[in-house]
C-alpha cells in the first residue's frame, strides 16, 4: 500500500512549473545521527564568549565537532550510527577532545536552550555568507537566535514514506518539546515559557511548524517557488521543526531544546527513533498514519512552550487531549518493544529521569528561585554537564546551598546495562 497523507493536509495548486528537483539519498533504516549545540561560557563571569572562531581553529578538522551561526556556539555531531550508544559515544569523544583546548581559555562547555542572562543583542555572528545573509533580511530577529538545539537524523529507507512518518511525528512532536523544554530565561528575565526558544526561532520566515504536503513532487514545487521567490538559497534554509533532509536520506527533528546533559540527549534521540521506527512499521503493515490539522499543530507547540511538563496537548486528529506526561508514560510502555529491536531499551527508559527531576527549565527555575539569581541557573547547567544526568529537586537545593563552581571536566555518559 502506497503511504498516503490524511486528505485535509494535501492542497491544491498550479503545475509545478518552478519544481526544484530534490534527489533522496539511499539510507539504512532507523540509523540515526545527533547533533547538540553547545554554549561557550566565560568561567569567571559565567557569560557567552564569543570565540567559537579560535576553538575550531586550534581543534583542526574535526568530523565530530562544527561551527554555528553564533561565535558563541560549536556544535558535536555523531556519525551516521544503529545505536542511539554509538551516537553518544561520539559526541562524548568529541566533547573530550574539546577539554584541552577551552581550558587555557577559560571557557567551559554547557548546554540548554537559551542562556540564564546573556543578552541576546552583543552576540556575534559566524562570519560565513548564508548566516550574514539570513541577519540582513531578518534584521532585529535574526540578531537575536540567541538559542541553542539538539537535531536528530533518522534514516528513511523509502522516499515514499518521509511525508506520512513527517506528519504523525507531529501529533508527538510537541511532547519531545516539553521533555527538553530548557530556556525558561531571555536576557536574564524569566518568561513564563518553559520553551521560549521556540518562540524566537519561529520569527525566522522559514522556521516553525513544517506544511504538511501530499507528495514529493508537492514539496519539490514548494521548494522550487521558494527558490524562483527568492525566499531561500536551496532546501538547507528550510528550518522547519521536522524536515526531510534529502541530502542525507533521512527525517530530521529539530524541535527539542539543547539538552543539558548526556542522559537527556540519549533519552530525547531513543524516544525519536523508536517514534520514527514504529510509524515505519505501521506503514509496512498498510495502515494510514494519524495526523493532525496544522491548526492543531500550531497549537500544541505554543501549549509546550508555554506550559512544559504541564500541557495539556491534543494527541490526535479526533482532538482527543491528554497531560503531556500521561501520553510520555504510555508512549514508553507501547514503545518497548521498538527500543528492543533497536539496542535502545536503556537509552527510552532514561525519558524518566526527566519525568521523575521534571524538565530542565524546572530545574533552572527552581535553582535561580532559591539563590534569587539566574548564576544559580548557570551553574546548574555547568554541574549537569558534569554529572552526566539531570540533577534531583534535592541535588538541585544542595547545589544552590553549597554555591558549587564546578571545574571542566568530562560529562559522565548514560550508564548502559547492555551493548547490542
């Protein structure tokens, strides 16, 4: 049965008559690769450093470790891996070889979706052409993409299957939003968003929510009238919260918040693959996949951003709604068997740490509330690098009493009770 998209989510258009041709690479399925961008913290002050220039040239060409549109950020990217594990251990080895070279300039690594009190407005940006040119045509926005990621790959084996698997991922999307919702601060203020990184980032023309088409041919002629516009360079400057990426054959969701430490990263990467697995599966077996009007969509994705772990979201296309983390508690249980076939298991279950020490902007919160400064916030994310994993409400208290400045060191990984 060939996959097909729900009817209320195809249009009706013109001929394609500025149809962009986007070849799919061949790709193993449910291989996976991450990406996760990190901040550049100033060990005395704690702020942003704008040196990201000088570390990527005194690191050489690394396949691990990238540049970003802010000199404030670098990236670790894993290979093209079966294993969430695999994944983690790269980015691990990359954050290692990073060490020696942040530490005579007094920089530590941490990570989460925005900065507890930079300020958005003194940030520089990579000198490179495509990112001078997004600033110019965004002018106050694009000076302000003050935030930071995490990007997951999984790899499509048939090219008919990326727009149906694009839009059930939406009706879970925003779930993914709320378990890494970490940017509860913009310029040191707090703004009553668990995720206020998704809120700037969709001011950019391109971003936000992706348009849920019908076929192929209708996003290559959605390319194609970007291009003969003048709206985008090519299909890269399509920044939509789940995109194909046609170049490396697979579905990208770009949705999540920076994580803020190896345990969550692993957690948000296994949840998106057994997601984009078990949709695989069910298009194998001929079913049609569910998925939500786009009004539906848009509304889910503010409910987490401004809610978080507390968001009531609609799961389905009927406008069924659930608490977020009800659905993430069934959604772990119906996924078992996926993240067994996979050599996840352990990587899925460790969602629940973050149910169980709530998301990292509560943590945040909680630790900028009890020390009456957002350095408190700053420091738990450093320690949370540290420790390999989301701290506790109780770490979380003991960290404010004990006014911790932890030293860089090596983030502890996942701990795994099996290798596949």
């Amino acid at each position: 049965m060939t996959p097909t998209t729900p009817a209320f989510t195809r249009t009706h258009r013109a001929p394609l008559i500025h149809r962009a041709d986007l070849p799919f690479a061949r790709s193993e399925r449910s291989t996976l690769g991450i990406e996760w961008e990190l901040q550049l913290v100033d060990r005395d002050s704690l702020d942003l450093r704008q040196c990201a220039a000088d570390i990527l040239r005194l690191v050489g060409q690394d396949p691990n470790i990238h540049g970003e549109m802010m000199l404030n950020t670098v990236e670790l990217v894993s290979g093209a891996r079966h294993t969430v594990a695999e994944c983690i251990e790269d980015i691990a080895l990359a954050y290692g070889r990073l060490l020696p070279v942040v530490d005579p300039l007094r920089v530590q690594l941490a990570s989460a979706g925005t900065h507890p009190f930079a300020d958005p407005l003194v940030q520089k940006v990579t000198d490179a052409e495509r990112y001078a040119r997004l600033v110019d045509r965004t002018r106050l926005w694009g000076h302000q993409m003050l935030i930071f990621g995490t990007h997951v790959h999984v790899g499509i084996e048939d090219r008919s299957k990326v727009l149906p698997i694009l839009s059930a991922l939406l009706t879970r999307t925003a779930h993914l939003q709320c378990l890494s919702a970490s940017s509860p601060f913009w310029a040191g203020d707090s703004t009553g968003y668990a995720d206020n990184r998704a809120m700037m980032f969709q001011q950019l023309p391109t971003a936000g929510a992706p348009h849920q088409l019908g076929s192929w041919e209708e996003l290559e002629g959605f390319v194609g009238d970007m291009v003969h516009t003048g709206v985008i360079e090519d299909f890269t400057e399509v920044r939509w919260d789940v995109r194909p990426s046609p170049r490396l054959g697979t579905i990208e969701v770009r949705s999540c918040d920076a994580a803020t430490n190896l345990t969550e990263l692993a957690g948000i990467a296994a949840l998106t693959q057994c997601l984009v697995e078990d949709f695989s599966r069910r298009l194998d077996r001929g079913e049609e996949l569910d998925a939500l009007p786009p009004w539906y969509v848009n509304e889910n994705k503010w409910r987490s951003a401004r809610y978080g772990m507390d968001a009531i979201l609609i799961t389905d296309s009927s406008g069924t709604e659930e608490l977020v983390t009800d659905t993430v508690e069934r959604m772990l249980t119906e996924l078992a068997p996926v993240a067994a076939d996979l050599g996840c298991e352990t990587e899925l279950e460790s969602v629940r740490a973050t149910l169980e020490a709530g998301a990292s902007y509560q943590r945040q919160l909680a630790a900028a509330t009890a020390a009456s400064s957002n350095e408190a916030a700053m420091r738990l994310l450093l320690e949370e690098v540290r420790a390999g994993r989301p701290l506790t409400p109780a770490e979380v208290t003991a960290l404010v009493a004990d006014g911790i400045s932890p030293a860089p060191a090596t983030p502890a990984r996942p701990s795994r009770n099996r290798r596949r």
